[in-house]
C-alpha cells in the first residue's frame, strides 16, 4: 500500500511538470513557462527582487509591447517626455528574439543600485540585429527601476 501511494504521488508530480511543460516559454529566456516568470510582474502580483529580474522583465515587456510596464518601471529622473510615444510608434517594427544576460554587479534584494550587462536580438524588417547594453537600475520607493544606460 505504501509503494502504491509512493508511485501515486510520482503520477501526480509528473502530471503536473509538463503541465508547466506545455505552457509558452518566457521571452526572456529564463527557461520557466511565462505565467510562473514575468507575468508575476507584468500583472503586479510580484516585485523583481533583483535588477537582473526587472531587466528580464522589461525585456519581456518589450517584447510583448507594454508599455504601461516600461513606462512605471523606469526612474522618473530619467523618464523622458517623448518615451511613451517612441515605444507606441516602433513597437510594430521591432520583434525581439532573444536575450542573453552577460554578467550582472549587485542589484540583488539586499542592494540599493545594480547594473546588467546584456545582448537582446531583435528582427527589424526582416533585418537580424542585436544590441548590447550596460543598463544601470536603482531603487525607487523601495522597488527596482531602469535608470539608464552606462554605455
Ligand atoms: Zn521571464
């Protein structure tokens, strides 16, 4: 009986994994299915706990064009007026195809400021590109925000 029960509950586990298997990947490449990644964010039923998460996520977010969720998540110092607007006219002309995070300095819950360094592919009118940035984020009102880039 206790074998029974044993391989009752692998059944139920295994059920369960590709349940979460079948789901769509997150854009940002974290390897866990969207709803369980940036989603929690997106939606605002989780706070990034590090900078490299709200990157991802805001990558993600470029990705799906949210722009709400790059515009609340950018330090208002550094929130230029015509950014909404720039985001609403490219946001049909860049698809964002991949995200690789090259190396990351503090930005972890314990810190104030932190910094990501990372490549992001995109198809621009059929043309591949990539760009590469040194993203500089901080703290605002105790959550994680993009700053600005480091260059
Ligand atoms: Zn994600």
């Amino acid at each position: 009986m206790r074998i029974f029960i044993h391989s009752l509950i692998i059944i139920l586990n295994n059920t369960k994994v590709n349940a979460k298997k079948n789901e769509p990947p997150c854009p940002c490449m974290s390897g866990l299915s969207y709803t369980t990644c940036c989603a929690t964010y997106h939606t605002g039923s989780s706070k990034p706990e590090t900078a490299e998460q709200l990157m991802r996520s805001r990558y993600t977010a470029y990705h799906m064009a949210l722009v709400d969720y790059l515009v609340n998540t950018t330090h208002p110092d550094k929130l230029r007026p015509n950014y909404r607007h720039q985001l609403e006219s490219t946001k049909d002309d860049m698809d964002w195809s991949g995200l690789e995070i090259i190396s990351t300095s503090m930005g972890t819950k314990l810190d104030k400021i932190g910094k990501v360094r990372f490549i992001a592919q995109y198809v621009m009118n059929t043309e591949k590109g990539s760009m590469e940035e040194h993203s500089r984020f901080r703290r605002y009102k105790g959550d994680w925000v993009y700053y600005d880039e480091k260059g």
